[in-house]
C-alpha cells in the first residue's frame, strides 16, 4: 500500500474518537456529504422540470420546423421543398400559415395567433390528446372550424358547439387604408368553435387558434404560400442525420428547427437557472471544505513529533506533505462518494414514491411532486467540482503552513 496513502487513513480513521481533530476531521465529511447531496438533488430536479417541459411542448410543437431565413412566408412548392417532401424518412408533412389577427366574439376581442393547419396536423401533433372539449374537426362541407386555447376560449367566452361563429379580421397586404371608411381595409373570415385544447402552457393556452389553412390563405391574402412547414419522422429513422440532410438538402435560405430550438429561450433560460443554481451550491460547498485548512492544520500541529520521527526515519519533506495532502484529499473524496450515493438514492426515492410534494392543492400544479432524472454528466460534474475544491483547500495549508511547521 502507498505510504503516505496508509498513514493518511490512519489519522483520518483514528480508534481514537474522543480526539478533537478526529471529530472536526469528521465533521468536515460530514459538511461535503450534504453539499454533496443539494447538488445532486439541485440538479436532478431541473432535469425532470426540464424533461416536464418537453413532454409539454411536444404536444404541439413538431419533431422538426421549416422556415425561412427571410421573410415571413415562402412558396412550398419550391423544388428543394419537393425533393425533402420524398425523403423516406418522413412519416407526416403539413403545412403551416400563421399570423397576427384580431379575433370577436360576441362583444369580446383579443388579438391572437391564428394558425392554419391542414388535416395532417392531428397525427403531426397528436393533438387529440390535448383537447378538453369537443373534437379536431377543421372544416366541412359548410363551415370552417376553429380550435382556440383554453385561455383563449375563456378570454372570448366562447366553447365547442356554440351557434355563433367567431369573426377573424386581418389587415388587407398591399392597400392603403381608407380613412373614410376604415372598416373597408380589413379582411373578414368566420369560424366556428369545433373543440378546445389545453397545452398547460401559457403561451399556447392564451394566445393560439388553429383554423384550416385555406382560411388564413384567404384572411392574410395569400395563395400557396406557408410561414413554415412541420415534420414528423419516422420512428425508426435517426433523428440527427435525417435533420443533417433536410438542411444540407435545403441550404442557407431556410432554417431546421428540432423542439428544443424551437423553444431555445424557454430551454436556454431553465439551463441558466441550473447552472446558476449549481454555482451558488458550489460556493457553500467550498466553505464547507475550508474546514478542511483548520482540520489539516491543527494535525499538522499536533503530529510535529510523528513528522520528526519519519524523519529520522528517512522520510523526505515531498513524501511528509503528501500524507496531509492525502488526509485532505479523502476527506473530499470520501464525502463526494457518500454526498453523491445518498444524492442518487433520494433522487430514485423522489422518482418512484413523489415523497415531496409541489403544494397541498391536488391538481393546482401540472404534476403532483416534484420531477427528478439523474444524469450521468451531472454526477461526474459533481465530483469533479467536489474533488477540485477539496485539492485547493488541502494544498493551502500544506504547501504554506507546512513550511512554518515542519522545518528541520
């Protein structure tokens, strides 16, 4: 066995309990093991509000995104669009045509986000999955339907069924206004309320209505063109050199987007507050190690005559300092072991029985219990930090005490 190593874990693991430098040696593992343990919890939960979140969107959100580089609409009849459209790795295509339109209802109004889909929007989205009222239903052989938000519908006072049909309006592209009659320079569309849906996200829930494309080519004044044209691949296919080669295929005048660049702000943002968080559990954790220069110190104080022995016994100065550098050393990495054990077992605990709950209410939150996935990465991550710091904290009474204290 290493010497320094051996005679390092004797001090550190001594018989003798009642010594004071033993117990705040203990004490100092016991400081890293429950930082430890908040940083791996910290970030298990943000990775399962992360994973939440994409469960979220992905109800509405398509596996991948066309649009144009420039511009708010390009023509989908274009040959590079054509020659994706063949590609067999695609298992749904739909184009998409929205914009900014204010909506009535009664004597409500709102200005919303008017989506037109076509039919193959339910298997792109999955969408009945998310309705509350009524059923995806877009246009008959009579009338248009509408789908609004939750949100939407409340703001409008509007709901699956309704005989009166919600007025769309739009300004006309391409004329000048009429002052005299202001009325004249907008476009006027109708639809009736055929469902509801519910993303339990707030930028969908209160701002979106799906109607049929033909009706917002006709309230926006356009013939064949889209704002942007939804994927679905194939299950089987790989998603990352499939989306290599629609972009490859289309070039610089469009844009591939997968769900999390869809939603980058959202994502960006949740991956900022983890990482602040982890900084913030970083710096708590490097006072807990600082323990480590008053327990390292006062051995070093107390072991002078087992220094003097292992001189006269041949012992070089490197070799003494590595033994207190070792003595350091297993305090953080001992600690980080345990933290990280105990972190991942509350994490799996919290995974399977929900123990800590979001709040009292049952049903105000999207989930019951707070949502954890330990990573890999994250845990690596940890011991890292937790070893790194610990070498600091160990090396500076060593190398700058240790000169004082261990003169021949």
């Amino acid at each position: 066995m290493n010497f320094p190593f051996y005679i390092a874990r004797r001090y550190l693991f001594s018989k003798k309990s009642h010594n004071a430098i033993n117990i705040i040696s203990m004490v100092s593992v016991c400081g890293v093991v429950v930082a430890t343990i908040a940083l791996v919890c910290a970030l298990s939960v943000y990775n399962g509000f992360n994973d939440l979140v994409s469960t979220l969107f992905s109800s509405f959100d398509p596996e991948l995104k066309i649009t144009p580089r420039t511009g708010k609409v390009f023509d989908p009849q274009d040959s590079r669009i054509e020659k994706v459209k063949k590609l067999p790795s695609i298992d749904v295509w739909c184009e998409v045509l929205e914009d900014n339109a204010l909506v009535r209802y009664d004597n409500r109004q709102v200005v919303a986000v008017v989506k037109g889909v076509d039919k193959s929007f339910e298997q792109l989205a999955s969408i009945d999955s998310v309705l509350v009222d009524g059923n995806f239903i877009l246009q008959d052989d009579v009338v248009d339907y509408a789908i609004p938000g939750i949100g939407m519908a409340s703001a409008l006072g509007v709901n699956a069924g309704y005989l009166s049909p919600m007025e769309f309006y739009a300004p006309k592209r391409d004329e000048k206004v009429n002052l005299s009659n202001p009325a004249t320079s907008f476009q006027v569309s109708y639809a009736y309320a055929g469902a509801v849906f519910c993303i339990n996200q707030q930028v969908y829930d209160e701002n979106y209505i799906l109607v049929p494309i033909s009706l917002t080519r006709e309230l926006f004044k356009y013939e064949t063109e889209v704002s942007s044209i939804e994927i679905k691949l194939h299950p089987s296919s790989n998603f990352s050199s499939d989306k290599d080669e629609i972009t490859s295929i289309l070039g610089k005048d469009f844009i591939v987007q997968d769900r999390f660049e869809q939603q980058e702000a959202s994502y960006k943002m949740m991956q900022i507050e983890k990482w602040m968080t982890f900084l913030i559990l970083s710096f708590i954790l490097a006072i807990a190690l600082f323990n480590v220069v008053g327990s390292l110190s006062m051995l070093m104080i107390e072991k002078q005559e087992d220094v003097k022995t292992l001189r006269n016994m041949g012992a070089s100065d490197a070799l003494i300092s590595r033994i207190f550098l070792f003595e350091g050393w297993m305090i953080a990495g001992f600690g980080a072991l345990i933290g990280i054990l105990i972190g991942i077992i509350l994490c799996l605990i919290q995974q399977e029985f929900g123990l800590l709950k979001l709040g009292q209410t049952t049903g105000a939150f999207i989930v019951d219990a707070y949502p954890v996935r330990v990573a890999l990465s994250d845990v690596i991550t940890v011991f890292i930090t937790v070893v790194t710091i610990g070498f600091i904290a160990a090396w500076y009474p060593v190398h700058h005490l240790g000169k004082k204290w261990f003169v021949r």
